[in-house]
C-alpha cells in the first residue's frame, strides 16, 4: 500500500484529484482510477490528473476519466495545474504537456488563469468521424426522421472529439444524460465523442451543458466550452469571443483571429488535499 498526497481541485465546478508525479511516478489501474474518482466510496471527482516530468515543458498532464479510461487533455485541468505550477515557481506563465500537445497556461490580474487551447481541428478526418462532411453541420439527427429532436451539430476537435447542438433552451439533467449517452458511443464517432448543448442567449453569452465522454454530466468542461464557442461563430450565431456559462460558473472564451488559436479564461479553486492509498 502506497501513501500519495494529493490536491483536490476545480475549475467553474469541474473537480480533480491532482497528483505530483514529478518525481516518484504514479501509475494507477483503470480500476484504482475509478476507485479514487468514486464520490460514494473514493475521493470523488470527474477526473483524476498526474503531474509528471518533461522534457519540452514544466510538466506533463496525464488525464483518467471517472469511467477509468485516458483521455487526451482537459482544459478545466489545464488552469488548475497551471496554477500549481506558477504557485510552485514563482512564474506568471508555463507550459504544459499532454497527449494532445503543448499548452502554456498565464496568471491573470483578477486570479483567474488564462489557457491557450491552440487551433480548433475543424476537418472531418481530424475529429475523428466516420465519413467526409461538413463539421459545421454533421449528419447526426435525435428523434423521428421526419421530426428530430435535435439534429445537424457542429463537429470541433479540441485535441478530443467534441460535437455540438444548439437548442433554443439549456435541457434538463435527464434529457442531457439520455441524449449525451445516446451520441457518446454512437457509430459517427470511432472515438467516441463529447456531447454539448448550447444555446445562444447573445451573441457574446452561450448557455452549455456537456456530457462528457467517460465522465457523464460534469458541471463545467473546458474544451466543451472552447469547441461550442467554435462552433457557433462557425455558422454565425456567436461572435468570436463569449462568455460560456456552465452549470458550475462561467468561461470566457475567445478564438482570436491573428493566432487562430482559442484562449480560455477561468476560475480556479482548491477544495482540499488529502492522501491516497493506492
């Protein structure tokens, strides 16, 4: 049985187990991953995060969801693990490693911090999904074939797969957790999917909620965010830059035009450390 202190962290509502790996590794089991990320039995969070060594940035952020399973990256974790790192240091902008590529994360004035996400990958190959269209509008439809419920969402990668529909309101937990469960797994995406469901209050002001791949309903998702805001100035319904309020707080997001990178900025809050046993 080994003893690992921890942080527990969130991001608008988004929560973690933050571990450091920077010295001794930390490998867990999809089982133990689940276990810790338990809120019956475990610690209790949507994700669980590493912090390990690299040799290209200040550290390398590795990501299990609650179902046990790695994911790419997360931009919830992405400030929070920034802020550890520039607390640690001393230093007013890092950079972070993932499986989805580098990131620097920046210390604004207010104490929130600020994410570049880098460039939204916006082809249909990149998503990934299981055949060529346009991502601005997929063939993807909820309900009857001759009245759906939902229908052509916009497809965005944010280093993960995240597909997007837009709703004249914000639905309800159950219709999020049946329709988000429904498209998570469905055969357009080989690599599964996030699901969002935005709906456009004003052009600078998006209402989100997302079912998150491996995670279920979270209370803030960082790329769901970044990729519904994307997807809105895509088919002109947003401008380039909004707040996207979550059901845990608000983002603003901004998909700068000179860079085409999107850039991310948000709360962080430490709830408690504790220790594992694993």
């Amino acid at each position: 049985m080994m003893a690992r202190p921890f942080v527990k962290m969130n991001g608008a509502g988004n929560d973690f187990v933050v571990v450091n790996a920077l010295e001794t590794p930390f490998a867990p089991t999809a089982d133990q991953a689940r276990a810790i990320s338990d809120r019956m039995t475990g610690e209790g969070c949507d994700q669980l995060i590493a912090l390990e060594p690299s040799n290209t940035a200040d550290a390398f952020m590795r990501v299990w969801n609650a179902d046990g399973g790695q994911v790419e990256t997360c931009g919830n974790a992405l400030r929070c693990v920034g802020w550890i790192l520039m607390q640690s240091s001393g230093k007013d902008r890092v950079v972070i490693d993932t499986l989805a590529g580098t990131t620097t994360a920046r210390q604004e004035q207010d104490g929130r911090v600020t994410i570049d996400m880098g460039a939204p990958r916006l082809d249909w190959s990149q998503i990934p999904l299981d055949e060529a269209m346009d991502t601005r509008g997929i063939e993807l439809q909820v309900g009857p074939i001759d009245d759906p419920v939902l229908h052509t969402p916009g497809a965005v990668s944010m280093g993960n797969p995240h597909v997007v529909f837009f709703m004249d309101h914000a639905p309800n937990d159950g219709f999020v957790r049946g329709t988000g469960s429904l498209i998570e797994h469905h055969p357009r995406f080989p690599e599964g999917v996030n699901v969002g469901f935005a709906h456009v209050l004003a052009p600078d002001h998006i209402r989100l909620r997302v079912w998150e791949r491996g995670a279920g309903l979270t209370k803030a998702c960082g790329t769901g965010a970044c990729a519904a805001l994307v997807a809105a100035a895509r088919r002109g319904l947003s401008e380039r830059a909004a707040t996207v309020e979550v059901d845990g707080g608000e983002l603003k997001i901004e998909w700068d035009e000179a860079s085409g990178h999107v850039f991310m900025t948000g709360p962080v809050e430490v709830e408690r450390t504790g220790t594992l046993s694993i």
